[in-house]
C-alpha cells in the first residue's frame, strides 16, 4: 500500500475520512463536506449513536453534493486527549474500516482542532504509520484466497496543509518497514525460519550499513558457549550466534546492548510440551526479531548512536542427542548450570548471549528480549509485557519508551528470596525455581546472574505480546513486532547525540 502526504483540495474521490472531536464538534473539513452536501453529515450523526467518541466510525455511502464514494466520519474524542498512539490507533481503524467496505482510496482529512496538543505535521505522520501498520499481511502461502477476503485498498492519501513537513515527520515509512521486516521473520514456518536462515536474514542488513557477524557451532564451542550449545545439540539445524553492530555514534561512546532469544523452533526437548497449540512455537524467536528489527529501523534512520544487539539462534529439539533432565552445562561466564528442565531454554540461550556481549563490547547498558515464560502470561496477560531490571532510573526509561510507542511493560520484582530458589545442590544454578510460583521472576534472576557489575539491565518477557490472536489499532492479527519501536525509542530520548 502506497502512503503519500497531499495539501488539502476538494475531497471528492473514494472513500474520505474526516474527524469529529466529542460532543457532535465537526472538523473544519467535516463541516466543508457537511455543506456540500447539504447537511448530510449532521442528519446522519443526529440519526445515529455517534457522538465523536475516539474509535466511533460512522460512514455515508455515495453522498449527494460530492464524487466521494464514501464519506467516513471518525470520532477523536476529546481533542486535548488525542496523542500520538490514538492518532496511530485511528489511521489504523480507518483502514481496516476501508478495506471491509472494498474501497481502492483513502484519503483522510488532518485539520487544526482546537485543543489537540500534537502539531498538524506530527498528526499526520502518526495517522499515516498506523494506516501503513495495520495493512501489514503474511499471505505469502495462501493461494486460493478469495477475492472479496483480500484488502483493497492501494493508496492511504493524507491531506493536510503543510503536506511536506508531514511527509518529513513519517520518514518514508522507515518504522513500519522495521516493523514489517520482523513481523515477517515471525510468521515464517519454522521449516523456513531456522538457525541458519535467520543469520541469513540478518546479513540482509549489511545493506544498510549494519556490520553482521555470524558465529557458528565451532567458534562458540571455541568460546565455551555451553549453555547455548547444550539447548541446540539435540537439532539438526546447526546453531547460530549472530551479532549485529551499527556505528553511528563517537567513537568512544559505549554501545547500547540489545539481547534477543532466537528459538526458532521449541518443542520443549526432552521435557516436550503437549502438542495442542505447539505450532505456535515457530514465534519463540520473537525477542531475536525485534532486535533484528530495532537494528533495521537504527541504521535506516541513521541514527547517530553506537549499538550492539545479538541474537542467539537455536531450535530445541528433542533426539538421541538432545539434553536430557539432569545434565550440567558450564557457560561461556564459567558458571554451572544443572538442567532441570529442558523447556526452560530460553534462559540459557541469553545466558551466554549477554556475556558474550559484555565481555566483547563493555556495553553502557543492556536490554534483552524473550518469549520466555508461560508464567509471564498468567501474571500480564497479553497486554503488557514483564519488566525485570537491576536499576530503578534505567527502568524508567525503558517502560517510558515503551509507553510512547504502545509497547507496555509492568515493572515486576526481583530479590534474593527468589534468587536462592535458583540455587542447584551439584551445580552453581539450575534453571528453574524449586516449584509452580514466580516462574517469570525466577527465569529473570537466572539471567541476572549473567549481568557483570552494575551494568544496567533490563529483562523484557514478551511472552504475552509477540503474537495476537485479534485485530486491533495498528496491529493486525498474527505477530506483532513487540519491541522494535520500543527499543528505538529508548534510543532516540537516552542514548543517541543530539
């Protein structure tokens, strides 16, 4: 779907959307359209529920006074209310709205509203990203869909007066082609998506510059990588640690660490998971793909700050040489690890993920995503992810950035109580805690273990929030990129030179 920024003309070809704040209040381009056609706008508002409450649609066919084949009024709510995730939300709605309708245009109408906080450009912008966000589809294997089930819409057109600057503001689209990129690599099948295939994909990045370097089964048994190993012997697909480094800072600024579990594939080893709903595990390398996603958006953007992320890639597969209950595997840090549990993988995938990190590139701080516990999910649901950090300021940021771009985090505990149920009678750790409660918590303080000093460190589990089972806003359903505007954000407002 194409996106263009126009000034405003005539509104009077396909579907037009304009906005209505709370209380009936018509835009100016509402109440332009409403004389054209005569009222039409406010008869049907005064013969409806809509009240211009945010998310409230209300469409006219084929109005009299206009070529405009629909006329889609869209309600903002209350106008000092309206920010930037609404204003995503909305570009969102009003696509999914158009397509449902079968319409080929949208252009939506972005005017002055007296009391909305967000400048006209930046308004826009928004409005555009989440149109541009919400039409993302993987139909790549579908071939005999039919034609009234596909979208329609081709062009997302925003008219608003000073159309260059709005233009300038959505930067060419460049996070939702971030965004798209690590939607794609989630939606993969895990016979497409493995190991090997996903470095494969990071190299694509070499395109913007990123410098990508790919560690195989050798060097990392060279490095001591136990823990990362151990999880991937039991697969024929070869592990992969890939790390990605993007240079725009100084060049003595410390890199910004990003950290990504890439379980391509879990079966849950030995301890296999029930086959109900297994499937769905071709997206436990979700975490991998909003670091991969973050590095694509950092380095389309240029953004003039130094980061490192690094993904360990692995399927987890259960064999005659797969890890079995009870094994002990020495990490690259040279501790322990008594292996209780083979499905709690993840862990020991970031165990040697961050070390590697630290002792490599002495980051000045470290972020790691993962899909990691079913626990996370009982705790959050799918609307926010977990938040474990070792620093109270450092976590602030993150949960503000994450609260810019609509990835929500809860900020959940650690403490020593919860790091002694860790500890193993014949090893230095075992990867699980001693029972049911606090899994998320007990998984976070096994990779806190791995943080050297005071490095500041936060653990997202994203269990929850890589994947939807519904459409909604700007994220249709299918997965949903969690993370990589997050990370940029935190980025953009901490970390980057001004």
């Amino acid at each position: 779907m194409k996106v263009s920024f126009v000034e405003p003309s005539r509104l009077n070809a396909g579907n037009v959307a304009v906005m209505v704040a709370d209380g009936r209040v018509l835009s100016p381009s509402a109440q332009t359209l409403d004389k054209q056609t005569k009222g039409a706008l406010k008869r049907a508002i005064n013969a409806s529920r809509f009240t211009g409450k945010k998310g409230q649609l209300l469409s006219l066919m084929a109005p009299a006074g206009t070529k405009a084949d629909r006329i889609t009024l869209v309600g903002i709510g209350k106008a000092s209310a309206l920010d930037a995730l609404s204003a995503e939300a909305m570009g969102g709605a009003l696509l999914a709205d158009a397509n449902g309708a079968g319409q080929k245009t949208l252009t939506v109408a972005i005017d002055t509203v007296p009391g909305v906080k967000l400048e006209l450009a930046a308004l826009a912008a928004c409005v555009a990203l989440g149109g541009k966000l919400r039409s993302y589809r993987f139909d790549k294997y579908r071939t005999k869909e039919k034609r009234e089930a596909k979208p329609t819409v081709a062009t997302l057109s925003i008219a608003v007066k000073g159309a260059s600057a709005a233009q300038r503001a959505y930067n060419g689209g460049k996070a939702a082609d971030a965004v798209f990129f690590a939607r794609d690599l989630v939606s993969e099948p895990a016979n497409v998506i493995y190991p090997v295939s996903l470095a494969a994909k990071c190299k694509e990045l070499t395109a913007l510059d990123v410098k990508v370097e790919i560690l195989g089964v050798a060097a990392m048994t060279k490095l001591g990588m136990g823990a990362i190993l151990g999880v991937g012997q039991g697969s024929a697909r070869e592990s992969q640690m890939v790390i990605m480094s993007w240079n725009g800072g100084p060049k003595d600024q410390k890199p910004v660490g990003f950290i990504g579990k890439g379980v391509c594939f879990d079966t849950g080893g030995i301890s296999i998971k029930p086959a109900g709903g297994m499937e769905d595990m071709k997206w436990d390398m979700g975490g991998s793909a909003a670091v991969i996603g973050a590095m694509h958006l950092l380095a389309a953007r240029k953004a003039k700050v130094n980061v490192v992320g690094v993904v360990g890639l692995v399927e987890n597969m259960p064999s005659g040489t797969a890890q079995r209950p009870g094994d002990v595997v020495t990490t690259m840090s040279g501790q322990t690890v008594e292996v209780i549990n083979t499905d709690a993988e993840g862990r020991l995938v970031l165990a040697d993920a961050i070390w590697y990190c630290q002792k490599k590139y002495n980051p000045q701080c470290l972020v790691d995503l993962a899909t990691l516990t079913g626990a996370i999910i009982i705790s959050l649901g799918h609307e926010q992810a977990g938040l474990f950090a070792n620093d109270d300021a450092f976590a602030d940021k993150v949960a503000a950035a994450g609260k810019a771009v609509g990835d929500n985090l809860w900020r959940m505990p650690l403490g020593e109580a919860y790091d002694r149920d860790i500890n193993s009678d014949i090893a230095d750790m075992k990867n699980v805690g001693s029972g049911r409660g606090a899994g998320s918590i007990t998984a976070a303080q096994f990779i806190k273990r791995f943080v050297i000093g005071n490095t500041p460190w936060a653990h997202l589990d994203i269990a929850g929030t890589a994947w939807t089972n519904k459409d909604g806003g700007s994220t249709p359903k299918g997965a949903t990129a969690f993370g990589v505007r997050l990370l940029d954000r935190l980025v953009a407002d901490n970390y980057e030179a001004k």
